[in-house]
C-alpha cells in the first residue's frame, strides 16, 4: 500500500471515528429529525442516479451502442465519487452537531446559533 492510499485510508477512518466520538455522552438529539430527512434525500439522490445509470447501461447492451456504453462507465465513477462525497457530508454533519452538543450543551449547531443570536441581541 502507497502512502497516499495509507494517508486516504487514515483520513477515511478518522471521519468514520469521529462520527461516534460523542455518541456515548451525547444526549437525545432533537435535530436528528431534520438530518435524517436530508440524509434520506442524499441517499435517494444517490439510488435514483443510479437506477438511470443502469437503465442506460442496459439500453447499451441492448442497442450496442458503445458510445452509450463508454458514457455509462465514466457515469459509474462519477457515482462512486458523490457517493464518497454523501458519506463524508454526513460525517461532517454528524460530527459538527457531536461537537457543539458537548462543548456548548445545545442540541445542535444549528440551536447553539439561534441562542447565540438571541442572546446577544
């Protein structure tokens, strides 16, 4: 394994860690309501996306049609990476909400702003 694999490796692991770094001393999260609604319209982006790029590769197979076909594999790689970018934007979510929920004791990012605000008006 190069070091770059083994650097992207690590940093995958760190964001995958860092989603339950808090899990256990964070209390129940009011905002997962609103974060599971986004996380199921990322995924459903993701399967609908593709569900068209198998419906396109089997009319390439079925009309052989190799420009179709070519399109379709740059598609396929194109999906894996907004599938990477869904699984770190969740991560990052996650994470962020963890850290404001144990340093400030709010529910979410979103909550600690809108007191902030409040607050200081």
């Amino acid at each position: 394994m190069g070091s770059e694999a083994a650097r992207a490796l690590a940093y995958f692991l760190f964001c995958l860690f860092s989603l339950f770094s808090f899990s256990s001393a964070a209390a129940p999260n009011p905002q997962w309501d609103i974060d599971v609604t986004l996380y199921a319209f990322l995924v459903m982006a993701v399967v609908v996306s593709a569900a068209f790029i198998g419906l396109a590769y089997m009319l390439s197979q079925l009309l052989d049609v190799p420009a179709l076909s070519a399109w379709v594999k740059i598609e396929v790689q194109e999906l894996v990476i907004s599938a990477i970018i869904v699984v770190f934007l969740v991560a990052m979510v996650a994470t962020i909400n963890t850290a404001v929920q144990f340093t400030t004791g709010e529910a979410s990012a979103y909550d600690a702003a809108k007191n902030y605000l409040n607050d200081s008006g």
